[in-house]
C-alpha cells in the first residue's frame, strides 16, 4: 500500500509554545487511525496539519505525496475529507442538508450561482442515504440535533471521495443513542476496503469505532506511544497518557476504561 501521510519530525510553536514536539508519523492508504491523548495533549492540532490548514514550525510534511510549503494546498485541500465542529459552524442554518453536503463538490459551505451536475447531486443522495440521512435531505441544517448535524459533517467530508478522511471527535456531545448509532456508521465505512485511510481524534475510548487499526497516544505534543491498537491501547499505556491510574477493557469490538 502507498503512504498517504509521511511527518518527519515536525514541530508546531505557536506564540513560543510547543504545541507539537518533533513529531514523526506515517499513515498507509489502508490504514485507520486513533489519536488519543488527554485535553492540550495537541490533537487538534495535529489534524490541522494533516488537513492542510497549518504549516509545520519546523520539520516536513507530506501528505498525499505533495510537501507542505511547496504546494497549493487549496488544490491539496480537496483531495483530504475533515468533519469538525469549527467546519459545520460555517453552515449556513438555512442551507437544506443535501445542499450542505453537495456544496462540498466545490468548496464551499453555502450554496449560491454554482451549477451541479446530476451526477453531483446523485452522490450526495447516495452518500445521505449510506449515513442514514435521507429523510431529512430537504429539512433546513439549522433544524437538525447535534447527532444528525455529526452525521451530515461526515457526509460532507466524504462527498468528495477523499484519498484521507479527518474526524475530529465525531461523537462528542452525543447522547447515548446519537452515538452509538454514529459510531456503527463509522464502524461499518472503517472496514470498508474501499474507504480511504482515516485518521479520528478522541479523549474517549469508548468512543473508538470497531475497524480501526492503529492507535496513537500523544502526551504534551510529543509521540508516548505509537502502533497496532491492540497493544498500544493498554492499561499502563492510556494511565501514564492521562496521568491517572485507569484499567482498560476490550469486549465486542469497543475498548473502555475505568479508574483502577
């Protein structure tokens, strides 16, 4: 499989704060990433990075074979899907849920004078229908609840059959059955052969969707631990990464943890 992402020790200062610290990490097309790691642990910012929206301090970046600083990264931006909250407030509240999705197509958060081609408009459907959001195509995105409006982020950030899919916390705020169903979704597209590699940020364990391969645990900027999920994520692992005694457990598919 081809490498989609390549970090060489990159580092991200902001305001003379190292927010990322000599970071180096390296993504297959065919693989599905968790970033983990407590709040300021610099998550966030990391999916900027890869999202093409920041440019490293120092180090290099390559994403989708093209180095950072040395591309158009508005062209390099249609090639990466990134669902955030930060994205979906850009969304006009009036703006239907299938225009929200198909407006992706050019770039943009709210419809205006573009023209779409049927086949544009077909996707969108098929994609809405995929995250079971069919219904409400035509209900205004300003209507929605907070687990519909995630969905449709994630409809959006695959709208353009991206070669990188970027999840910034997709579940987080949900209730219980917003989530559980959001997390079934991504379960299914993860072990999808035909989804694009991923890369998903999250605080929760039990917010990781089955299908997903590799864990990375990051602490104050820097790399603590990195690999399969299955022995990254441990015990000692996720305690020494929040500082806090916690016993972790794995049972269908979905990890938790508790304090020891």
């Amino acid at each position: 499989m081809s490498e989609v992402i390549d970090l060489e020790n990159v580092s991200v200062v902001r305001g003379g704060s190292t927010i990322i610290d000599s970071l180096t990490f390296r993504v297959e097309a065919n693989e599905r990433w968790v970033i983990i790691g407590a709040n300021g642990a610099g998550k966030t910012t990391l999916l900027k990075l890869l999202a093409a929206q920041i440019q490293p301090s120092s180090g290099v970046a390559t994403l989708l074979g093209q180095r950072l600083g040395r591309v158009n990264v508005f062209e390099l931006r249609t090639r990466i899907g990134f669902a955030s909250s930060a994205l979906a407030a850009q969304i006009p509240n009036s703006e239907t849920v299938l225009n929200s999705v198909m407006t992706a197509s050019y770039g943009v958060t709210g419809r205006w004078n573009e023209q779409y081609d049927e086949i544009d408009e077909r996707r969108a459907r098929r994609v809405l229908r995929e995250w079971e959001l069919s219904d409400f195509e035509d209900r205004p995105f300003g209507t929605l609840s907070d687990g519909e409006r995630k969905r449709v982020q994630i409809a959006r950030s695959i709208m353009t059959d991206p070669e990188i899919l970027l999840l910034d916390e997709p579940v987080a705020s949900l209730d219980l059955a917003a989530r559980e169903l959001t997390i079934q979704l991504l379960s299914g597209y993860a072990s999808s052969p035909e989804a694009p590699a991923m890369v998903m940020v999250t605080h929760h364990l039990e917010e990781i969707p089955s299908g997903f391969t590799h864990a990375m645990i990051l602490q104050d900027g820097k790399v603590m631990a990195r690999g399969e999920i299955g022995t990254t994520l441990t015990s000692a692992s996720i305690s020494e990464a929040f500082r806090f005694p916690l016993t972790l457990s794995y049972e269908n598919g979905r990890y938790s943890a508790v304090a020891t």
